[in-house]
C-alpha cells in the first residue's frame, strides 16, 4: 500500500452536470434552497452578529459561538451553486455576506464574530471548545471556492489572510495549538493547492501530529479556571470516569496509534480527510495503516446501511461497534457527508472503488436525506425508523447541516468522475459533459444516463487524434452482472481494484456502453446489531429504501415483508420521476382490535403489498411511521 494521488477531480469550468437527479437538486439549490438558507442567516442574527462588531446593528452575539461558520459554508456552497444554476440574487446576497465579513476582519487577519463582540480579551484562549479555528477554516474553504469557482478574488483575500493569521500564530517555535473541532486542517490543506504556498500544509499537518500528544492542549485549558468559565460543558465531554480522555476532539491519542474511530462524527471525519491527503505520496506506512484500520473498522462495524454514522446524541458520535440503533439513531447529516468526503479522499489515495461504494452509500441515502425535495426543509439527524416524531424543519439554532448538505449537493461533479494523466475515471456515472487534456490530448467525454434509477449509461468520447488513454468505470458492490460494449470494437475490459478498466486508443464518436445490473436486494445486518435481528432493509443499486405510512396506510412496524416474492419496481405515485419498489408481506391485526392484551395467538395477519420508497425522500409528505429495517416474515 502507498498512498499517491494520481487522479484529480475536474476543473469546474471542465464539467457540466447534465444529469436529471443531480441538475434538479442545482435548481433547486440556487433558486430556492441557498436563497431561503440566505434569509434564515439574517432572520436568526448571524449576518447581524458581524455588523454588530462595527456598531451597525444594535444588540450583542446571538446564537452559538460557532455560527459564523453557517455564513462561510453557506458562501462555500453558493460559489459552487452559481457555477451550476446562476441566480442574479442569490449572487447579490453573496457579496452581502462578503461585504460583511470583509469589514468585520481585523488588521492582522482575524474574524470571529462572537469573540470581537466584546470578548476580544479570551481571543484564542479555549482553542477545545471555542470553535475559532473551525469557523476561519470555513471561511477559507469559502474563499478557495469562490476563486476556484467564480473567479471572486475579494473573498479569497480575506480568506488568505485569515490563513495567514493562523500560520502567524500557531507552528513550530511558535503557540502550540490547534482546535477542539477539526477543520481548518483540510482547509488549509485546501489552500496550500489552490495558492501553491506549502507553508498552510506543513501547518496543517503540524496540527495533525501533535493532536493526541501528551501532554494535552486541551487538558491544560480545563485546568485553566478563565478558559474553562468560557465553555464549563466542555470538561465533561472531554473527559472520562477516570480523567482526562480526549476522545471526543481525537486528542485521545496520536493520529497513527489510532485504531478506530471514537467521540464525534463530525470532528473525526474532517480529522481524517486532512490526514488522508497529507499521506499523499509520503510513503508513510503507519499513517497509511491508521488511517485504513479506522476506517476499515468505521465502514464494517459502526455505519448504518445508509451511511450514517455516530448513533449517539450525547457526544453527536460514536459509542461501540455494532451499536445502530435505528429510531435513535443520531447519523447527523453533516457526518455522512463528512464520510461521502473521506471515502473520495481514500479513492483518490488509492484508486480503490471499494472506497467509492461507501461515499456512493452516503451520498445517495444518509447525506441526502438530510434536504427536502423543495430545499427548505432539512433534518439534523437521520433516523432509520421513526415513530411519527420527525420533522423536517427550516433551519435549526445550530444550522451546520443545511449549508453543508448544499455544499456537497453542489459539487457532485467533484466526487462523481476523477482524471489523470492517461485515465478517465467514472466513480459514480451521473449525467455529464467533462473536458480534460489527457494523454496530451483535448477529450470531450459525454455521459448519458438515468441513475440512480438505472445502471445502464453511455459515454461518448470526441477528439480530434485517435489516442490511447484509459477509461475506467467503478463496478459498484451492488452489481451482480455487469455488460460491457464498445460499438465495433472487441476489446475487453481490465479489471482493476473494482473498476473495468478500458486501455485502447480511442477513437472520435466511440461510444461505450455499460450495464450495471440494478437488481433489488434484501440485506440482513450482522445479528450482533441488536435492533436488526429478524429485519431486512431493501436496496437497488445505490438506493436503500424504506417504507412510510403514507403509502401503506398502516404504520410499517406492523409489516413484515416476504422476501420471496420479487419486489417490483415502478415509478413512485408520490414522487415525480422517482421510483419505487412494491413488496410483498403481510400486516398484524389484532383481535380484537381494541384490546390491548389478549391471550398468545389472537394475533392474526393479513396479505399485504406495500410501496418502499428511495430513503432520501422520506419525511417529505410530513411526519409519520417510517422503517427501514422491515421484520422478515
Ligand atoms: O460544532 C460545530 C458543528 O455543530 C458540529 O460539526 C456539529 O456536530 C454540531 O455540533
Ligand atoms: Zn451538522
């Protein structure tokens, strides 16, 4: 094993999402998602808590110490939407939130709205529990996506130099530190690419090294009464029955001593996308090992079939293996997507599809359920049943998973197709037009489909030079059989570490054609997954499914599915161009209906067939009883 990252994403100005799943959810995001996001930023106060610095609106900080970071990843995500879906409004609110926090950032780099409304003395001084460096980091990812993608450079500056106030503050002979919340490390990371100055990635990966060193950072701020008076709750966290453990913010041991993952979803994910692209061509074994153990043992032992991860609402994370609880289940939105972007880092590392079913998983099911289908309605956590107690909501006091959800809805084209030097790499085969120089050539590749409700696609190549170069087409896990043509040609494909891989030269119009079977498929859980035991949880392709009362007109609680009998698939009734898939099984009537207890055996079933529908629209009809994992009859 060595890390190296051959393959690249592309250019935004490389590719154009054709997609109809994917180019639906770009309206919807520039139209009428980022704009209802925007006005919900100024409603709850957190445009507000900047201009407060400078005296233009009354009142102090409203809302959590971290909530600017909602404005930056809201920017994030708005760079990428106007590049897809441009809306003239949406691009003035844009600016707004730039004007602001342009004026907002002090002389020597720093912004934080919460700290400059009059705490300016505890600047940096509860780096655990504070959030600072998060919420700079979000802004240079802010920044690096606006210059990336809309060519905006008043944003970049600011976030360079908040950047450079980091590099000014913290490193080698300078403070040691870094923050309780990872972030800015992949941020940095980010820009080292985007500026081509190292410096922000050796910083970077400083940070990485000495989290989890002995002595803690953290611990010597709980035991610092004026930096503790500043998040008292955060002792707790931090601790365990026998003192200080760390586990919660990853400090509980070095990066390469890790050997699974512990404490916050959220906070391990970014820790470890930053450590995956710093294993980059290092030929650093343990790191590399690390980070495959913890992942390795994230994927087999704590993820929910969705992809949801951190079952627990105490600490917003992880408990112990095979604890997935599926009503409680916490799988807050913003930590499948940081898995969806962990598993792209590993892929780009190893060019191992293995890595791509897992950010396929996240993506289509426990990531996008966290959005309504009109965008203005968001979950936080996403349960995989639920007992009518669920609600989509407009927004939330601590909002990071509405802007996040938009942010990687947005860029899917970064995460569906990869490019290097001689390969053209199809991870996820959403609809699309990319151009690329490849093998010294200027390549159009057009590709035509209609997944996820589809595994047949096509991919049209253009160029002017007949060229050899590969292409190579992910194998997803779920597919069974897998068809292959190129319109005459004879060639067979390769396969390589889950992809097929097509090495020829390749001519102007060839066209590939490819068929991935996309069959239903009942999956049983390991039975040390207590809340599966006797369940099966229905999937097709990248898709898992779930069943709502809506369709069925009884609560799925009381269903139990036959998994003999073929489930059907058809276009959903309720959702437009979806699809679902109709099974068969048998619902519990109770007799007499109105007793509450009755003597073993009055209990009697009836022949049902039940509409499932894709996981992601579940709630969208309102609240009631949803299941995931279906009782087998
Ligand atoms: O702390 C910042 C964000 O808020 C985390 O990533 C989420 O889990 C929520 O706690
Ligand atoms: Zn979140």
């Amino acid at each position: 094993m060595s890390f190296h990252r051959r393959m690249r994403s592309f250019a935004p100005d490389q590719i154009q999402i054709t997609d109809e799943f994917w180019s639906t959810w770009h309206k919807t995001l520039s139209m009428a998602a980022l704009p209802h996001q925007f006005q919900q930023l100024v409603d709850s106060g957190r445009i507000a808590n900047f201009e407060r610095v400078w005296g233009a609106n009354g009142g102090t900080f409203e809302g959590y110490r971290f909530n600017d970071s909602d404005v930056y990843k809201w920017q994030e995500a708005t760079a990428y939407a106007l590049k897809n879906v441009d809306n003239p409004k949406l691009r003035e609110q844009f600016e707004l939130t730039v004007d602001v926090v342009e004026r907002t950032q002090m002389a020597d780099g720093y912004v934080n709205s919460y700290i400059q409304n009059g705490r300016l003395e505890d600047r940096l001084r509860n780096l655990n529990a504070l959030h600072e460096l998060y919420c700079l980091g979000h802004l240079i990812e802010a920044g690096v996506a606006a210059k990336i993608y809309l060519g905006h450079d008043r944003l970049y500056r600011i976030a360079v130099r908040a950047a450079d106030f980091v590099c000014d503050v913290f490193g080698p002979d300078k403070r040691l530190g870094f923050c309780g919340h990872e972030e800015i490390e992949l941020a940095l990371i980010k820009l080292s690419s985007c500026s081509a100055d190292n410096k922000y990635r050796e910083l970077a990966h400083w940070m990485i090294e000495k989290r989890g060193q002995r002595p803690s950072i953290f611990d010597a701020e709980l035991k610092d009464e004026r930096a503790l008076s500043l998040s008292p709750l955060s002792a707790k966290l931090m601790k365990s029955t026998t003192g200080y453990s760390g586990e919660y913010a990853q400090d509980h041991a070095p990066i390469r001593e890790h050997d699974a993952v512990v404490g916050h979803a959220v906070r391990a994910m970014y820790l470890y996308i930053a450590a995956t692209d710093l294993a980059d061509g290092k030929n650093d074994e343990e790191l590399e090992l690390a980070l495959t153990r913890c992942w390795d043992s994230l994927t087999s032992k704590r993820m929910y079939i969705t992809g949801g991860i951190g079952p627990s609402g105490e600490n917003e994370g992880f408990t112990h293996d095979f604890d997935l609880p599926n009503s409680t289940a916490y799988a807050e939105t913003c930590a499948a997507i940081g898995l969806a972007i962990w598993g792209h880092r590993m892929l780009e590392q190893t060019e191992n599809a293995d890595y791509a079913d897992t950010m396929e998983r996240a993506f289509y099911n426990g990531a996008l359920s966290g959005i309504s289908l009109d965008g203005t309605g968001y979950f936080y956590d996403n349960p995989l049943e639920s007992r009518g107690n669920n609600k989509r909501t407009p927004w939330f006091g601590c909002a990071c998973c509405p802007p996040n959800i938009a942010r990687l809805i947005a860029s899917v084209g970064q995460y569906a197709f990869g490019i290097s030097d001689r390969s053209f790499y199809i991870h996820m085969p959403i609809g699309a037009v990319a151009k690329a120089k490849i093998a010294g050539q200027d390549v159009k590749f057009t590709l035509t489909g209609t997944y996820p409700w589809n595994g047949t696609f096509s991919l049209e190549v253009n160029l002017e030079e007949p060229t050899s170069f590969e292409v190579c087409v992910r194998i997803p896990e779920w597919a069974d059989e897998v068809a292959t043509e190129i319109a005459g040609a004879s060639e067979e494909a390769d396969y390589r570490s889950g992809y097929a891989v097509f090495d020829r030269t390749w001519r102007d119009g060839d066209v590939l054609q490819v068929d991935l079977e996309m069959e239903p498929k009942w999956i049983e859980a390991n039975p040390l997954v207590r809340d599966d035991i006797g369940r099966v949880a229905l999937t097709r392709g990248p898709l898992v499914f779930c069943a709502e009362e809506h369709d069925l007109g009884y609560a799925p609680q009381l269903l139990s599915v036959d998994t003999e009998a073929e489930p059907e698939i058809g276009p959903s009734k309720a959702f437009p161009n979806a699809r679902s898939l109709n099974v068969e099984g048998e619902a519990l009537v109770a007799d007499p209906a109105d007793s509450l207890y009755m003597p073993a055996g009055s209990t009697s079933t009836r022949a049902t067939s039940a509409a499932m529908i894709p996981y992601y629209l579940w709630n969208n009809r309102g609240p009631n009883n949803m299941q995931v994992w279906l009782r087998q009859r």
